[in-house]
C-alpha cells in the first residue's frame, strides 16, 4: 500500500490587511518624529529628509549630524550675531519707510541715549553725579580712545565693557594717563576691573598697563603723552601704516579692536575719516542709513543744515562735522547691540 504523501509546504505571503497595519505603524512613527522636530515631512516635494521604508514595513534610521565647534573667543568678538531682537524684527517687520532725515536727527538727539546705553549705565547715571564720563556721552583723548578699543575688544557684553571704562576713567582710578595707570601697577588695574565687575579681569588688566608701557616706548614722547601723535608722524598719516603699528605695539589689540579705536578716533585723526567699520555699517543699514563711509558723508553734507547738532560745542566746522558723524556711528551700534532699533524708528 502506497505511503500518503506529505502535505508541500506553501510559500506564505503577508496579508493585504497585515502589511497595511504595518505601513500604518511606520506612517505613524514618521509622523511622530516631523512633528517632534518642527518639520512637516509629508509637505509637497519636501523629500530631502524622508526615511525610506523598508519591505518588512520599518524606518531606516540615521544617525544625527553633528553640531559645529563652538567658535574662539576672538572669532566670536569679530563675528558677533545681530541680537535676538534685531533678528525677529528683520523677519516680520515690513520694510522701513522711515526719512532718513528724521532718523539721523533722533540718534543724534540726547533722548537716543537710553536706546544706546545699557539698562546697568541707566540706573549708575541716575544715582551718580551728573559729571561722571561715560562711553557713550563723553569725548575722550586718544589715549583714553584706545584704552577703551582695548577694554571693548575682549569677549564680553556691552554692558560689561562699557561698566568697565566708567569704573577705570572716573574716581577715585582716574586712568586717564599711561603715567597713572604705571602708577597703580598690575594689582591697581586689576582692583578696578574687580570693582566693575566684568570679566577676563587679569587678561584685561595685563593688557591695559602693556598699553600704558607701549606709549612710552612707541605710541608717545612720555608716559605723559595722551594725544598718541608720534603714532601718525611715523606712519606718515597713512591709516594702514598706523594700525600696522598699533597692532604691533598693544598686545592684544586685534582688527577688532582696531576698529573699534578708528572709528572714534576720526574725530582728530583727518587722515581716518570718513571711517565706517563693518559692523557699524551693519547697524546703520538696519536704520535704512548708508552703511558705506563715503555715501554716509554725502548724506550728513547735504542734509547739514536740517541736523539738530547745536548740542555739539565745537567752532570749527570741519570737526563739528567729524563729531556729529562718529556720534551717530556710535548711537547706531550702540541701539544695534541693545536690540533697540526698533523704538528708535517708533520715535522717527
């Protein structure tokens, strides 16, 4: 009698309904993750970072890029980001419409000062007395000018930086000469920076009394010296010879720096002026001013007679113009960095 032959074994294939539960999952899964990292991965012809499904019905997964090195302390002060405020307004306010003219007038004015000085200076001026100097209101020699390039050109805030030179040019420190700030030495440098507050103290001070030392022996005739002359006659006036020396004589004084000293210096330094750094020009732009020197200059010439510059106390006229020029550079960035362009234009 035959033997019963056994049963063959038939290739099984998954069911319609189970393959679609399956599909369903993944549908689900890629779903959850667009929604977790804000972005809709089903939108039209967005396909750049669609996962391919897999035949069993799984999501192919990959592995996350990796974050960029955090940049150097000297490349973050060179390469500083708008502010976050000036950010979102750049994004949803419509384009400015504001006379230029009205907006120079107001940054010019003395009621722009509480858009460009910091809320810390605001609430120091209101108790202190009314003749402390300060950064954003006072004029200063060019010695105490790159004093302050070299205080704002290491990696802190605004508020910081300006804190520190009203601490180190008022009393009872009264750092206004190289010969004083030898006087006081390492240790009274760093008791000041202590007393403000600030950051990098024993890196700043350092620098401050190499740059006191540095006019005695390059910068300056003395350590008396405060108008940093020899800097130009043996530069020639030519502007690129002058931060050439400057950079090799202040330790620690970048293109940052640099900037940061010519950009106020232009106001007794003819030979810099018209001068407008990066991001100055920057700002200026965002106030829907020219950003270049040059067109700036034209600007300010056509439109001299209509300018609110009574204020500015100086008989001659070319320097009257070079003052109100750097003052409105500076109200610029100034509002830039406190993230206040926009109520500076409400007053426009």
């Amino acid at each position: 009698m035959p033997r019963p032959k056994k049963n063959a074994t038939a290739k099984v294939t998954p069911s319609k309904k189970t393959t679609t539960k399956n599909e369903s999952k993944a549908d689900r899964f890629d779903s959850t993750t667009a929604n977790s990292n804000g972005d809709d991965k089903s939108a039209p012809g967005n396909t750049q970072d669609q996962k391919p499904a897999r035949a069993n019905g799984t999501t192919k997964t990959t592995t996350p890029s990796k974050r960029k090195a955090p940049q150097s302390p000297e490349e973050q002060a060179e390469q500083k980001p708008p502010s976050k405020t000036a950010q979102r307004s750049k994004r949803s306010a419509p384009p400015s419409q504001t006379d230029p003219l009205k907006t120079i007038n107001v940054l010019l004015s003395p009621n722009s000062l509480q858009y460009c000085r910091p809320h810390d200076e605001i609430s120091a001026l209101a108790t202190e007395t009314p003749t402390i100097r300060t950064y954003s209101s006072s004029t200063f020699t060019p010695f105490e000018e790159l004093l302050c390039a070299v205080i704002l050109s290491r990696p802190i805030s605004h508020a910081l930086g300006v804190r520190s030179i009203r601490t180190l040019l008022n009393a009872p420190h009264s750092f206004t000469t190289p010969q004083k700030i030898q006087s006081a030495g390492y240790e009274g440098v760093r008791a000041a920076l202590d007393e403000a507050r600030t950051q990098h103290r024993q890196k700043t001070a350092e620098e401050i009394v190499g740059l006191a030392d540095a006019v005695g022996t390059a910068l300056g005739d003395s350590h008396e010296d405060i108008s940093l002359e020899r800097v130009r006659e043996e530069s020639g006036n030519d502007v690129e010879r002058e931060r050439e020396l400057l950079k090799k004589s202040v330790k620690g004084l970048g293109k940052t720096g640099l900037d940061i000293f010519f950009r106020r210096v232009q106001a007794v330094w003819t030979e810099v002026y018209p001068f407008v750094d990066g991001r100055t020009g920057s700002a200026l732009e965002k106030f829907g001013l020219p950003g270049d020197a040059e067109e700036l200059r034209m600007l300010l010439e056509e439109k001299w007679s209509e300018l609110d510059v009574g204020d500015v106390d100086v008989k001659d006229e070319d320097e009257k113009k070079r003052r109100v020029f750097v003052r409105l550079l500076e109200r610029a960035v100034g509002a830039d960095l406190e993230g206040n362009i926009d109520d500076v234009k409400a007053e426009a």
